[in-house]
C-alpha cells in the first residue's frame, strides 16, 4: 500500500510539474508548483520524516505560493 500511494504521489508530482512548466497563465504554474511541493511534503512524510515534511509543506508549498502571488500582484500593478 505504500509503495503504491509513492508511486500515485510521484506522477501526481510529475504531471505538476509539467503544467509548471508548460502553462501559458501565470496564475497556474504557481499553483502547480506548489501542488508540487506539497507532493513532495507528503512523500517526505511516507519517508518518516515529518520535521522536513513540515518544513517543506510551510516552507515550500505556502510561503513560497504566497510570495509568488505577491509579487505578480505588485508587477501587474506596476504595469497596469
């Protein structure tokens, strides 16, 4: 069962990846990057260890998510 729920994490994570990548609409390449990193929390958490899970989820996934919105806001302010 876990094996499965890393390899169901790992394609979710990939298929993440590639639309943050390969998306023409800003807004949707910060969000799946932050899926991504959230994938990436919950695979570190599988691997029992929760303080990086915790670090990589608050971190990683929000902080950064957050940071990212912020600043195309400021831009698109700055030019509109």
């Amino acid at each position: 069962m876990l094996i499965f729920l890393a390899i169901v994490l790992g394609i979710a994570s990939m298929v993440g990846a590639y639309f943050a990548v390969h998306s023409n609409k800003l807004t949707v390449a910060i969000i799946a990057t932050g899926i991504v990193s959230m994938m990436a929390s919950v695979m570190f958490l599988l691997l029992a260890a929760p303080d990086v899970a915790m670090t990589e989820a608050s971190i990683g996934s929000a902080l950064t998510t957050a940071i990212f919105f912020f600043t195309l806001n400021k831009i698109r302010q700055t030019n509109g």
